[in-house]
C-alpha cells in the first residue's frame, strides 16, 4: 500500500477501505507517513467528505492508536457527556453530580481549555485543595463508592487524534465535519464510556455557527456511536449567547452551585435538565425523558443533587465549606459596571467576543503556558431579549489587574459584543434539535 494512492484515491472522491484508513493512521502516529502526505489527505477529506462507515473506521483506529480506559470495574451503565464548547458552559460541574444523585455512575475526565475561558479541571480547581489526578484505581473506587469522580486527562489518550489535530490547526482542515467528528468521538471512544450524551452547540460562540452545520455534525457523531456499538444522543443547544450569566472559573463554580441549590439562570438549568434527561435514560434510570427530567427535578429540590457535590468534593480533597459559602470561592479584587450607552432590547451578544473579554482579564489561557486567574471574569446582567435603559449595567467586569487602560478595552469589547434594537426581541430558542 502507498499513502499516495490512498490520498489519490480519496482525492478522487472514492470510498476508502478499512484497511487503508488503518494503513494511513498507524503510518503516521509511527512516522512512516510524513505530514505532508497526512495535510494532503486531510484536504482531500475536506473537500470529498468521508462515508459514515470510514467515518467509523477512522474513529475506531484513532481511539486504539493510544491507552484505552477500561471502566468495566465500574458497575452499571457508565454515560459520558460532552460538549462541543462554548462561553459560560458549567453545564459538567452541574450534571456530574446531578445524574450521579439519580444513580448514573459518572467516571469523568475532563480537559483544560486553551482559548476563552478555562476547562471542567480548570473550574474545578476554583475550590481549595481540589486534587484533579487520582490513580487508576481510586478513580473507580471512588465512582463505585460516591458515584462519581471528576479527573484531569492523564496517560497517553488517542495520539494520532492530537497529531493530526495539530496538523489540521495549521493546515485549514478543521472545519471539515467527519474529520471534527472522529476526532471527538475517538476521545470518548477511547475513555470507555457505554453510552454518551453530546451537546452540540450552534451559533456565534460556537465552533458549528449554523444550524445545518451543528445538525450534520451531530448526526455524523451519532452514527459513529451506532457504527461502534455506543448508543449516542445529540442535543443541538444555542450559543447564540453564553450559557448562564457567570464567565470564568470561580463565577462558572458558584453558578453551578447555584443551580444544584434549586436556583441560578433558568437557561443553564433547562440545558442541563435536557441533557442530564437523555443521561438518565441511556443509563436506565429513567423509561423516557419525562421520567427523568421528574427525577432530576426531584434531586434538585431536595438538596440531594448538591450533596453529592459536597461528596465529589470531599471525596477529591476540596473544601466543602465553599459549597455551602460559595463567596468564600476565589473573588477578583475589583468589580467595574459595564454600562450602556442605548436604551431598547438587548438583540445579540456576541458569545465569542464575551469569552475573549473574559480570557484577556486571566480567565483563561492565550498560550498553553498561560496561568489563569480563577477569580476573574464577567458576569452578564443583560440576555437577548432583556429590557435596557441607558446607564443600566449590561455586564460587570471581575479583575485582579490594575492597568486600567486595559480595562477599559476590556469594557469597550463588552459594549461592543452587545447588539441594542429598538424593537420588542423574543428570547431565541435554547434547543433546535435532538439527534438520535
Ligand atoms: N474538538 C475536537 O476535539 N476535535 C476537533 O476536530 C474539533 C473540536
């Protein structure tokens, strides 16, 4: 077998055979294939598409291509969930133990970010003493004993993925649906879940930016799951603004906790209702999503879902007195009101402006070295649709710097993120679609 017949033949628009997305991975995790035949390829999918079956095939010897988590040792129906990413998105630290309350073992790894705003890990890290890296062994023990335990990635997870992914960064093959698809789906694969819960986003602050896209890409990740014997639901979720009010670490952790005390944005709740719905069903805990969603409403009014919280915490070393006092989390030194300078109705945020605005106060990372500061960020007043006066705080700034020109960039960027109409702006909807 030659990699250039193969990239011929894809180039070509061909179906290629298991053998020769195999031939393909293996040659370049190992280096026989150099990257400039892996780029070649990689345009040749972006542009001819691959079939849901090589789709599959590419996944598959991706996920094999490194270690592969074997949660067997844990008992019951272990479900993933996993986000494409957006801004203000806690929905993890809210349904880790949420669905773990209603008895769904939740043995999670999740990431830091790199870009907007801070990982699952990163958040997590806002409660004192938090230890994200737990052995192999104490990770299983602790979901079969607590029900769920939340860890860094650690080991060597999927590596052709990471090489490739670095490759198409810099080659503009990113946005190309099944090589997106493959390269999410290799990860959850490979992390040994069951069954697995997806939350596509769509919309400005997220990676799908239109509807067809953000469905396309969620019925290729279905069908991989089907196509690998994992039974996989997608949810498309809007991003069109961020998730909640709260952006940045520490903000992101006391809104979770406000909506595990039965309180908090009513949309960040209804996105996890939803998805921890589908979480239970595939786990076999509730016959359908109706059931669930009565269940999961159950543990958030009687204090069970936050207990387990208390329990993860505890159980990883944190302090369990910020659950209870979540003002005594990380807090910026400084609050400044973003005003506005229109009256009228608040018609769009742009999502992505607000999480580069909240990165270049230190909530999340420029480079892969960068530190972030856990207390900083930006809590929304305003959503699309809200009333606004002029003079009326759209958004306020949470900073530990004081190099006030800055800040008053960093203010300017949040202004300018907000789009006023003078026009009555109905609330756009939260969920287009469920993909199954
Ligand atoms: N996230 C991933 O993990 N992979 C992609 O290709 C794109 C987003």
């Amino acid at each position: 077998m030659r990699a250039v017949d193969i990239i011929q033949k894809k180039r070509d628009g061909h179906e290629l055979s298991s053998e020769e997305i195999a031939y393909l991975v293996k040659g370049y995790v190992n280096g026989d294939i150099p990257d400039y035949q892996m780029s070649a390829w990689a345009m040749a999918v972006y542009y001819k598409g691959m079939t849901p079956r090589e789709t599959g095939d590419l996944t598959l010897e991706m996920a094999q291509s490194g270690d592969q988590i074997d949660l067997s040792p844990i008992k019951g129906i272990k479900v993933d969930k996993h986000s494409t990413g957006g801004v203000g998105d806690k929905t993890t630290i809210v349904l880790a133990p949420l669905v773990a309350a209603a008895g769904v073992p939740v043995a999670k790894m999740s990431g830091r970010g790199l870009g907007h705003t801070g990982g699952t890990i990163d958040k997590l890290e806002s409660i004192t003493g938090f230890s994200v890296e737990l052995e192999r062994d104490q990770f299983f023990s602790q979901v079969n004993e607590v029900g769920v335990a939340v860890i860094g990635q650690s080991g060597n997870i999927t590596p052709a993925d990471k090489k490739l992914y670095g490759l198409r960064d810099v080659t503009a093959t990113v946005d190309s649906i099944p090589l997106i698809a493959s390269s999410i789906m290799s990860k959850k694969i490979a992390a040994g879940a069951d069954a697995i819960v997806l939350d596509v986003k769509t919309g400005s602050g997220a990676f799908m930016k239109t509807l067809d896209d953000s469905i396309a890409l969620a019925q290729a990740m279905v069908d991989i799951g089907s196509h690998l014997g994992r039974h996989t639901v997608a949810v498309i979720s809007d991003m069109d603004q961020p998730l909640g009010f709260g952006i940045g670490n520490a903000l992101e952790v006391k809104e979770a906790i406000e909506i595990l005390n039965g309180e908090g944005p009513k949309d960040l709740h209804e996105v996890c209702l939803i998805l921890g719905s589908h979480m239970l069903v595939l786990g076999g805990k509730a016959k359908n999503e109706e059931e669930a969603r009565v269940i999961l409403k159950g543990h958030l009014e009687d204090g069970s879902a936050l207990a387990k919280l208390r329990e993860l915490v505890q159980a990883q070393h944190g302090d369990i007195g910020q659950i209870d006092h979540p003002e005594t989390l990380p807090t910026a030194k400084r609050v400044i009101e973003v005003k506005s300078v229109q009256a009228g109705y608040i018609s769009k945020i742009q999502a992505e402006s607000i999480g580069i605005a909240a990165m270049l106060l230190g909530a999340g990372r420029e480079t892969k070295d960068s530190v972030i500061d856990l207390a900083v960020g930006i809590k929304l007043l305003k959503k699309i649709g809200d009333v606004i006066e002029v003079g009326e705080t759209l958004a306020v700034l949470h900073a530990n710097m004081d190099n006030d020109a800055k800040i008053q960039e960093i203010e300017n960027n949040v202004l300018q993120a907000y789009q006023i109409s003078e026009e009555v702006v109905p609330v756009p909807p939260l969920i287009y679609a469920i993909v199954t």
